[in-house]
C-alpha cells in the first residue's frame, strides 16, 4: 500500500469504475480528511487559484494518508522549479493547468521523472519513508508513483491533443471548461455547442489511447451522466467552498419560513 493511496484510483479506473473528487480551497487539513471520510477517491489541493503554500498542501497530503482518497495537487504553472517541491510532498499526482502544446507537455513530464527518463532533481524526504527506504527502493517505482495529468483547457492544447497524447509518462488529461471557452472567443460560455463538441472530441481522442480522461466541472447530474457516456474516467466536481455555501444557503431558505 502506498502512502498517497495512487494504486486505489489506478485500480478503479482499470476496472472499468470512475473516480470522483472534488478541489479543495481552504487552509485546514480536515478538510480533505472529510471528503476522504465521506468517500472521495481524490482531493484536488488547488495551488492555482487559492491560498495554499506548500506547507499546507503538505497537510492536505497528510490527512489522507489515513483514508482511501488520493490527494492530487494543481500546481501553479508547468515550470520545472514549481513542481519540484510539490512532488516532495509525494501526492499521488499533479495536475498543471493552462498547457499550451506538446512541447510544453513534454517539459512537464520531464520535470516529474528522474533521469534518464526525466531531469527531476534528486532529494526526496517523505516519498524515502524519511529514509526508511534505500535508494534503490525508491527508485524502483518512484516515476510511476505519482501520476501526472494536464489540463486541456485552452484551444491550442486541443488543437496539439494528438502530440500531446503521445509523450510517454503522461498519465492524463482534464478538460476545463471555462478556460477553454475563453480560448475559443467564448468567455463565460462554458455550456456553449462549440466547447462541449470540443470537449467530447478531446475525450473520445483521449480514450483511444492508454491516458486517463478527466473533466472538473460543477456539480449537474444529467452532464455527469452524459460525460461519463462519452468516457470520462474522473470527475473534479464542486469545490469545499461551494458544497459548503450550497448547504448553508439549502438550510437558511427553509428555515426562513417557519
């Protein structure tokens, strides 16, 4: 058993079942415990667009070590220097946003293996066991345990899909929906024919090969239904901040008139 739970969401998948998560915003640790409690098979710890450093989505990491969710980071950018620290934390992937072309795919995969495969920097502390475990140990499965997954979420990735579908130690793409539309000249528009046809068209192209296929989205029963139809192996859905305000607001309005 691993320590960031990567083998349960490979192992779903691999039996034909989807894995379902949801982003995580806020700073406090118990939060991903919850959604691991609650049965989420993943987290996504958003450093993209939310207050969370490194040292707390280490914490977000940890407090899944003791449930059956996988914590996945989306970190800031493809840069090779600010994916090398989220890998130390040892999650069980990360997720790089706003790719643009193969190339750039290429680079971030690069960033997340060890040599020869790769130019990932050698210094790992959690992922050792703290020293628990022997080089060679380490290094036996180390590029495989942490997944790496990209976001087509621009029209130049879509248009790129192929290429990009090819680079070899890549583990998955995710659509997002509101990204690609602005890419398109159809900010706001998530919903729009031409972004959902372009968004089935990266899913078919995706299940054709070996790679993941995941979308984030809010939570639409009837949509969900349809993606997983189309392929779809993972779903991003909601947020903390969301499902948090939605309750709220769901007790304040009944209550309101007693």
């Amino acid at each position: 058993m691993s320590i960031n739970n990567i083998e349960l969401f490979r192992a779903k998948i691999a039996k034909g079942g989807i894995c379902i998560g949801t982003p995580v915003s806020f700073s406090d640790p118990a939060i991903s415990e919850l959604f691991g409690d609650a049965g989420c098979d993943f987290t996504w710890i958003d450093m993209e667009h939310c207050p969370i450093d490194l040292h707390t989505a280490l914490g977000h990491v940890m407090a899944l070590r003791g449930t059956n969710a996988a914590p996945l980071i989306r970190v800031l950018s493809g840069d090779p220097n600010v994916i090398k620290p989220v890998l130390e934390l040892h999650p069980a992937g990360i997720v790089v946003p706003q790719v643009r072309s193969a190339a750039e795919v290429a680079t971030v995969v690069a960033a997340c293996k060890y040599p020869p495969a790769g130019i990932r920097g050698f210094g790992p502390r959690r992922g050792r066991a703290f020293g628990g475990m022997s080089y060679p140990e380490y290094l036996r499965d180390a590029d495989d345990q942490i997944m790496v997954l990209v976001q087509i979420e621009h029209i130049d990735a879509a248009r790129d899909l192929d290429a990009i579908l090819a680079i070899r130690g890549l583990d998955g793409i995710c659509i997002g929906f509101n990204d690609l539309a602005g890419s398109m000249g159809l900010a706001g528009q998530p919903g729009h024919p031409q972004v959902l046809a372009l968004a089935e068209e990266v899913v078919c192209r995706t299940r054709q090969t070996a790679k993941y296929a995941g979308v984030a989205m809010g939570f639409d029963l009837p949509m969900i239904r349809h993606w997983r139809e189309v392929g779809v192996q993972w779903f991003s859905l909601g947020g903390d901040f969301g499902l948090l305000y939605g309750a709220a607001r769901s007790m304040l309005d009944q209550l309101r008139d007693l």
